[in-house]
C-alpha cells in the first residue's frame, strides 16, 4: 500500500497519528494542505491510496474491494504504523471505511471525523439512504431514487457508466470536483437525473472539455490525478 506521511516538525515529538481514508477519484494527495497544516502543530498525518487508487495495489478481482478486504487493509497500514490509538478521518466512501474500521476495531481509535457522509450502522447503500431523501425536493414519482440516481445507474449500468467516465478522463475529473453553488441549494441535483439522460454525461457519453477549478486542486495535483487515474 502507497501512504503519504506528513511527520510534524515543529513539536519535539508528533503527537498521536490520523489516518485520512479519501473518497473515489481521490489519491492520498487531496490531504495535502490539511496535513501540512496539522503537522506544522505537531501532529503525524497518514494519507493512504486505498486498495485500486494511485500507488496501491489494483486486484483484478471484484470481490478484493469489499468493505472487509479494504478495512483488513486499514488495520495492517496501522500495525506498521505502531498501532498506536489514532484519530481517524474520513471524507465520502473514506468516511464509510473509518467509521466501519472504528466501529469493529474500537482499540485502534481515540478519536473520528467522517466529512459528508455519517456513520450508518446498516452501510452506506441505497436501501438505506433512499429513506433519507427529502421528498419535497425529490417527488418519489419524479424522483425514486433521489439524488442516489447516479448510485442506482452505476450498480446496473456499471460498464456503461465506467466508459463514459473513461472517455475523457481529465474533462470527467474535472467536471466532478467544481466548487459548490449556493443557488443550487433546495434544488434537484444533476446527480438526480443519471439514469433520464442515459448517463451522467447524457447522448455524448463523454465530458464535455472543462478547465480545472485551481481552487481545489493545483495544476500539479490535478495532474497528477490524471495521470494516476490513466495508469490505475
């Protein structure tokens, strides 16, 4: 496994560590800043690329990718680590893997932070979150599945799904990570109509050319992505 370590210089000795399990597309990298920062206070940072991202290893088999076979990853990069008590942090499907690693193996954790997705004791699958969708935003007869659309399209368009992503791998990456609109709040997201248009990129069936927005990612970081992206 391929990890980031970011060992605090300005404290006589770092403090207890934090593993930061990222979300797809997203390499250990998306820490940076965050983890300069903490390690400038003292702090040691662990940023793992996950079984199948960047650096990591890529099993050909789908059944490496469970929950279990990632969470066993987990634990074997904080045994190497020392195993010391450790602060985890999660962000998205990073958030699934902390909170399920803390919730079986509660010795390894002093403390966890999951971003944007909370902890769900039944896993963080559409059978659980379509019960969660706020109906006067998403009519169930508009919209069953919510703002989860994009999740159901790729659990059965899954071939579909990955080429149109494919098609241009550096527009795709760009198109996802843009900065937020306020307006778009209390509104339908395009994630809602993944399946109406045939794919999230619709009759094209690939993105369309987007520039990189510099405010979350720096030229060099986003390529990097790409290039990881093309070579995972």
């Amino acid at each position: 496994m391929r990890y980031a370590d970011c060992l605090g210089d300005f404290a006589p000795a770092p403090q207890a560590g934090a593993p930061w399990p990222a979300r797809w597309p997203e390499l250990s990298l998306i820490w940076r800043a965050q983890m300069e920062a903490l390690a400038s206070d003292g702090w040691r940072c662990i940023a793992p690329d996950m079984r199948g991202y960047g650096g990591s290893s890529d099993p050909a088999a789908v059944d490496a990718f469970t929950n279990e076979q990632v969470n066993r990853d987990m634990v074997e990069l904080h045994d190497h680590l020392g195993g010391e008590p450790a602060i985890w942090v999660g962000h998205d499907w990073g958030s699934v893997v902390a909170a399920s690693l803390v919730a079986h193996e509660p010795a390894r954790s002093r403390g966890l932070v999951l971003i944007s997705v909370p902890y769900f004791p039944d896993a963080n699958a559409l059978p659980t979150l379509v019960p969660l969708i706020d109906r006067t935003i998403y009519p169930a007869d508009d919209y069953p599945d919510g703002q989860w659309d994009y999740y159901r399209y790729y659990t059965t368009h899954f071939e579909a799904a990955v080429s149109d992503l494919n098609a241009d791998r550096a527009a795709s990456l760009a198109l996802i990570y843009r900065s937020g609109d306020p307006a778009s709040i209390g509104k339908p997201s395009a994630n809602a109509l993944v399946t109406h248009k045939g794919g999230r990129f619709g009759e094209a069936h690939r993105a369309p050319p987007t520039t990189p927005d510099p405010a979350l990612w720096p030229a060099a970081d986003f390529n990097a992505l790409v290039i990881a992206r093309r070579s995972g």
